[in-house]
C-alpha cells in the first residue's frame, strides 16, 4: 500500500509534546505536517486518560513553562503561536518534601519566603543557600533574555549574539556545569547537599553532581518566575490544543498509525512504513520516539532505522547515556473528605537518603484535583502517584507473580502515601495500577524509560545531541535531545527542531521571536 496523494512538507513520528510543538511550529510557519501516533490520544507521557468519570494525567502533573513573560514560557507560546491558550490555575507551592530525620519543608511560589525557610533550617549555610540559588537565578535569568531556538543554525546563533550577548555568553559558561559542582563551591552541610539531591533527582532522576547546571538554573527559578501552573481540564489539555491549533492551519494527525520503519533512498530518509504496510512520503521525518527506539539502540529490539543503517554516533551516544529506570504508578479515585483542602498538591517522600537512587528509594505524589475539582467526579478526589523501578524486576514473571508483584507495590505505595494522607486504603473508589511494562507498552518508550541519564558524571548538557542526525532528512526530538526531560525541555526541543527545519525549508521569519 503507498499513499503519497498528500504531499506533506513534513512527518513526525510520535506525538509527545516535543512532537507536537514542533508540528504546530512548522504549521505555524505555514509547512503542512502530517504526525503519525501510535496510540489513540496525543501527548505521550504529557497525556491525560479518562476511566469511570476520573481525567488522570498519564505522568506529568507540575507543570513549568506556563508563565506570561520573559522567553522561557515556552509552553505559553507554543499555543500562541498557533492561536491557542490554555486556562491555567496557579500553585501556590511547587512541591513539600517529606524527608529523613523529620526534613520537612515546602516550595513556596514565592523565592525569598523559600530561601527564607531554608536557611532557617540550616542557618549555618544561610550565605552558601543564597549563593547556590542564586547562581541559578543568573543562568536563568541568561535562558530568559533570550528567544529558545535552534543552537544548529548559525543564522540564529549570530542574531541572538547580537540581541544578547552578555546573556550567550552566560550560557556558554554554564553549559559544561553540572549543579552538584556548584552547590560543593557554595555549601559544605551534607544534609543539605542531600537536599540539592533530591531537589535535582525529582525531575532530572540524577543527583545533583549528574545533572546538568542549565536544567537545574531553569527549574529552581522558573518555579518562582513563571511560577506552576495546572492547565485546566488536565495536562492533556495541552497536547489536545496544540493538536487542535495545527489542525486549523492545514496540518493533520493520525492515531493508531504505528510507524515500523523509516524508509531511506540514497542514504536520505524519504519516508515512513506503518504497521499495515502503508507508505507514506515526505522530505523531511521528524521522529519524537526515543533514541533507544528510532536507532534500535540494543539488541533486543529492532528500531526505525535498519541496523546497517544506523550512524555510529548513535551508538556512542548510547554509551554515554543510559535509559533510567521506569516508574510504578498508581492513579487513584478516593473519598473527598480524606483530603484537607490545606495540603500542598505535590509531595516527595524519601525515607533513606541512601536509597535515593534505588527501586522504590523516591515516592512522587500528586492530588491535582486540589487545583482543578473538575477532574472528578463530585465528592472525590485524584491521588496519583508513583516510584522509580526498573523493567527487569517485571521481565520473565508468570502472569500470576506479575498480578501478585503489582498488588505488592501498589501495598507498598498506598503504606507510604498513608504518612501523609491517613486512611487513605479505606477510602479508595477507583484504582489503575501501571508498570514498567505498562509504560513500554502504551508509550512506546525504551523500557519504559523516564529518559537518558548520563552513565558517567558528564561535562553539563555538552554531550546532549541536538534535532539533526547523521542521516540526511531526519530530525529527532523529544527528551532524548538536548536540553532532556520534562514537558517545558521538550517544548526546547520541539522550538529548536521546528526552527531547523524552518531554515532548511527556508520558511522561518527573519526577525527572531519579540
Ligand atoms: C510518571 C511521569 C511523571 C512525570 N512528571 C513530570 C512533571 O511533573 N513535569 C514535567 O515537566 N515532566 C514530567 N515528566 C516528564 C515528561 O512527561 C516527559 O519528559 C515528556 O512528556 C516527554 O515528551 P516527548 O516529546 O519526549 O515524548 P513522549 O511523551 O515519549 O511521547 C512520544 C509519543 O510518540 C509515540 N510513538 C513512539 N513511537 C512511535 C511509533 N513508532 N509510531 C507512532 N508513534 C510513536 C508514543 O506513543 C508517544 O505518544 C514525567 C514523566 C513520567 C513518565
């Protein structure tokens, strides 16, 4: 079967948020894109699913990049720039931690009253905790002064030089940093240095030594900038608006449309062949699969990309990076009265700072119905949470020890959470229970993989690869691209794909973004 009547300018393979910006960003550039998704919602782990009257988030639920000025509200503009807005409801607080040693402290919107907190707990490190924030502040501050396009295109690079230099080079500097390193420069209480952990871990799943000075500068100051902001209607609003702007303008998605192969002529990637045989065409492929699954990066699984094929960067990329474990999640219905209106919407829980990076070392919990009641049903709430496991402890299990083994987790989690919201086994009206395997399947990621975690401590974000591979015609994105996970980063990656391609296509503004 071949079906090249519609000639689109642009495929994109995958429709996570990195995918979907950088469709709506090519159609908002006036390119007509086709992006093809596996399976019958869009967003990938940005998605929202919907069971008995219940709207669930998939897998992210604090969402940065919401704010309204300054450049790093990527989120923001991405709707805008194809016509679109999401109703966001503001949280007060990013997330309260629930550490060892009775560590409790929560991470007010407001930056002086969280630094404030802080060093009242560690009053000896009052000076060094300013300094670290700080410094992130400035990187930040770099990130914000400047419009997020595509590092690849000289073009961009000398025009931006010329809008802000002080902030290029401010970045330049950081970019090889890693935040552990400059927390060590500043702080010497080991407890605290545990927290600079944690705080990085919780969405880098790295220490801080490991993770890199950019992400870290962004994420410590945006949640006090830009602030966190729940879209209304749940995170898949997201993904659903931006589905709906670029389809206003001529572009078109298809579901159920699992792409097998990506089919390349003269060592140029033409096309794509799904699952039922179907050929479709196009000059340009965008894939916004992982890495590990375009490349076919291990031995187990084919990917997109016939193995002779596939460049040998890729590999080495694969050795640098390594996929992090999966998660165990749980997305609960439960009884409203179990729930003050008082707790925060997002907690951490870490019982042992030494199994920080363990199977089940972190607990992440999430009630977004405390921001927007309209996600279930009258008179209860959503709880949803889960750990980091990795997909060997589910491989090889009879079907009965995986049902038990999902039961034993979902105890365990349901123990932990009870810290925090009491009774909550007696009060529970729906459950879903996901594993490792339940996110290989239905996100179609590596292992059910967060994403890349270095394998070594690396030099910051230098060895993150861009959007362009080895093979012509074929751009990659998402969070197995630079800058790495998170709704906000694959809004990056999406933004600096689109604008790649832009310039290929010779379709992008000469003007940089106001
Ligand atoms: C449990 C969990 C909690 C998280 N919490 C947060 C949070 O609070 N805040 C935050 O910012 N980030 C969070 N994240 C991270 C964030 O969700 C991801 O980094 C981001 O959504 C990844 O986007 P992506 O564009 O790389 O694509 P993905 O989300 O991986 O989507 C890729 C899409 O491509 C499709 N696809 C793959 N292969 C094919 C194929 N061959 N053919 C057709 N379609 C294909 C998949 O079905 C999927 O829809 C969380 C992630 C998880 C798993």
């Amino acid at each position: 079967m071949k079906s090249n009547k519609e000639n689109f300018d642009a495929i994109v393979i995958g429709s996570g948020i990195g995918g979907l910006v950088t469709a709506s960003q090519l159609a908002a550039k006036g390119a007509e894109v086709l992006v093809l998704e596996k399976y019958i919602i869009p967003g990938g782990s940005g998605g929202s699913f919907k069971r008995k009257g219940y709207t669930f988030d998939v897998g992210a639920s604090m969402i940065f990049g919401f704010g309204d000025k300054g450049y790093t509200n990527l989120l923001t503009r991405a709707l805008k720039d194809i016509n679109e807005k999401c109703e966001t409801i503001p949280d007060p607080v990013q997330l309260e931690y629930h550490l060892p040693n009775n560590f409790r402290i929560s991470v007010d919107k407001n930056y002086d009253q969280f630094i404030n907190k802080l060093s009242k707990i560690f009053p000896k490190e009052k000076e060094g905790i300013k300094k670290f924030y700080d410094t992130c502040a400035s990187v930040f501050k770099c990130l914000d002064s400047m419009p997020l396009l595509s590092i690849e295109d000289p073009s961009y690079l000398f025009k931006v030089f010329f809008k802000s230099p002080l902030s290029c080079l401010g970045l330049a500097r950081w970019l090889p940093v890693n935040a552990g390193d400059v927390a060590r420069k500043f702080i010497k209480d080991p407890e605290l240095l545990k927290f600079i952990d944690i705080e990085c871990f919780c969405w880098s799943v790295m220490p801080a030594l490991k993770t890199p000075m950019i992400n870290a500068g962004m994420v410590f100051t945006d949640r006090h900038a830009g602030g966190i902001n729940y879209p209304k209607g749940g995170v898949g609003k997201i993904a659903e608006k931006l589905v709906s702007g670029m389809e206003k303008l001529g572009s078109k998605i298809r579901y159920k449309a699992n792409v097998t192969e990506i089919l390349l002529k003269d060592e140029k990637a033409v096309g794509v062949k799904l699952s039922n045989g179907e050929e479709i065409y196009s000059n340009i492929i965008v894939s916004n699969s992982t890495r590990w699954d375009t490349f076919g990066l291990n031995d187990k699984k084919k990917g997109l990309i016939a193995s002779k094929n596939v460049p040998k960067s890729e590999y080495k990329w694969s050795q640098t990076y390594k996929p992090s474990p999966s998660f165990v999640s749980i997305h609960l219905g439960v009884e409203k009265n179990l729930i003050s209106n008082n707790i925060n919407c997002h907690h951490i829980i870490v019982e042992n700072w030494e199994e920080l990076e363990s199977e089940k070392g972190v607990i992440f919990v999430s009630i977004p119905t405390l921001l927007d009641s309209s996600l279930a049903p009258d008179g209860k709430h959503i709880v949803h949470a889960f750990t980091p496991s990795s997909i060997s402890e589910w491989e090889g299990l009879s079907r009965k020890d995986y049902l038990e083994k999902k039961e034993k987790y979902f105890s365990f989690l349901i123990e932990k959470i009870s810290t925090i919201l009491p009774n909550l086994e007696d009060n529970i009206d729906h459950k879903e229970i996901g594993t490792p395997k339940t996110h290989k399947k239905f996100l179609g990621r590596f292992e059910g993989s967060y994403g890349p975690i270095p394998s070594q401590k690396l030099l910051g974000l230098l060895p993150m690869p861009f959007n362009t591979t080895k093979i012509k015609n074929l751009y990659c994105v998402g969070d197995s691209c630079f800058p790495g996970q998170g709704l906000n980063a694959v809004a990056f990656s999406g933004y600096a794909c689109a604008h790649k391609i832009g310039s290929k296509l010779n379709i992008n503004s000469f003007k940089l973004p106001d």
